[in-house]
C-alpha cells in the first residue's frame, strides 16, 4: 500500500475539521501545509494568529508541526485552505432565534451579564431577562465562571449581538386546583338547571291532566257497558 493511498480524501474533509499538519514550505503570503491529505494545505499569513503577522518566518518555520482547522475544500479543483485560528464552536449561520445553548458566564454588568455559548462573540442576557422576578443586581442571581442555560431572543447579524433569556426557559407555574372545593355553577349552568326543573313541573303536570282525562273516559265507558247490559 503506498503512502498516497493512507492520505485523508478531499471529499471527507469538512469545515472546522480539525487536522494536524507539518510545516512544508514557507512563502510571503502565509505557508504551505502537510496535512496528510490529498492536497497539501494554503495557511495564508492571516490565519496564523488573531493579532497581525508581518513575517511568516517569525512565527512559523519549516518542519514545524502545527494544529490548524479547515476553513474551505473544494474537493473538484483540488483546494484546501486552513487556519490556526481556532473557530467558533457556533457560527453565526448557525445560531436561530429559539434555540437553546448551555454557556459560561464572562462577565457581569450591572445591565446584565455576557455569556459565551461557543459564538464569535458572547451573548447577552438582560437584566430583565435574568429570572421571572425583579432582580436588583445580576450578581444575585449568577456569578462569573458559571455554565447557565440560555435561550436565544435575539439576533443581529449585522452588528453581531445575540439577545439571550433564562427567564424564557423557566417553567410556568402549575396551577392546581383544590379537588376538595365545590365548583360553582355557572350562570349558563344555573339558567339549565331551573329551565329542566320548569318543564318537569309542566310534564308532571300534563301527565296528571292526562291521567285523570284517562280516569274520566275509562268510568264513561263502564257506565255506558252497564247502561247497555241493563237494556
């Protein structure tokens, strides 16, 4: 089996993968990369650390093993592109209003607190956002270093801010009724109640009529049997 056919294929390769890599070659615009793939590696000088490279060979140099995340492949032409810099775990493409995301307290104002959620920059969430209760500082309710659960209320692109609650995530209250107090009738209910209570008082009523008619013309009738057997 030749070393070709143990390389990494294009086609598997993803964005954000992470890949270790050896230095190959040096250039102005950035470095060469051996990452055991295909196709060797573009680091351009931008991608070799957050602040500005001037030199390439101030930072990096040849037969230097390097950690680097794949920033785009193009598996038809044969291109690979990387970076040193580690990205967000959650780009902004990714991130939706109503999703939730477990994150790290990093700062805490007095209109709120930053949460970092794994995005290119922390979200917020607002004071008022902090719990379902009035809350005087945010203090009082999480502290610096802690892992809270936010949900996502807003997002802006454009100026990269990401509006985060707890208080959207916080159950509502369970109201249970006393199963031991009587339920009052209502208005419908009682209106009901007298109006089939009327008309069993009319039946009983009609029925007595009836029934006492039914007496009548069954004593008519003897009578006439008598009156005709006396014939």
């Amino acid at each position: 089996m030749t070393e070709e056919s143990n390389r990494i294929s294009l086609s598997d390769i993803r964005p954000k993968l992470e890949l270790k890599g050896t230095v190959k070659r040096i250039e102005l615009a950035g470095a060469v990369i051996d990452v055991n793939a295909e196709a060797d590696a573009l680091l351009h000088i931008s991608q070799i650390k957050s602040s500005r490279v001037k030199n390439v060979g101030d930072v990096l140099e040849e037969g230097k093993e390097v950690t680097v995340w794949v920033r785009n492949v193009d598996a038809q032409k044969g291109q690979l592109s990387v970076t040193m810099i580690k990205p967000a775990s959650v780009s902004w493409n990714e991130i939706q209003v109503g999703q939730v995301f477990r994150g790290k307290v990093i700062r805490i104002e007095k209109f709120g607190v930053f949460v970092d959620i794994g995005a290119e920059r922390p979200g917020l969430v607002h004071i008022s956002e902090l719990s379902s209760d009035y809350v005087n500082s945010a203090s009082d309710v999480v502290e610096k270093g802690a892992e809270i659960e936010v949900k996502v209320i807003g997002l802006n692109r454009k100026k990269n801010q990401i509006d985060l609650s707890m208080k959207a995530l916080a159950a509502p209250a369970k109201v249970e009724e006393d199963e031991t107090e009587e339920k009052l009738p209502t208005a419908m209910e009682l209106a009901f109640k007298r109006a089939q209570t009327r008309d069993e008082k009319v039946e009983a009523e009609i029925n007595k009529k009836a029934a006492h008619r039914s007496e009548q013309r069954e004593e008519i009738f003897k009578r006439t049997l008598q009156h005709l057997e006396n014939q």
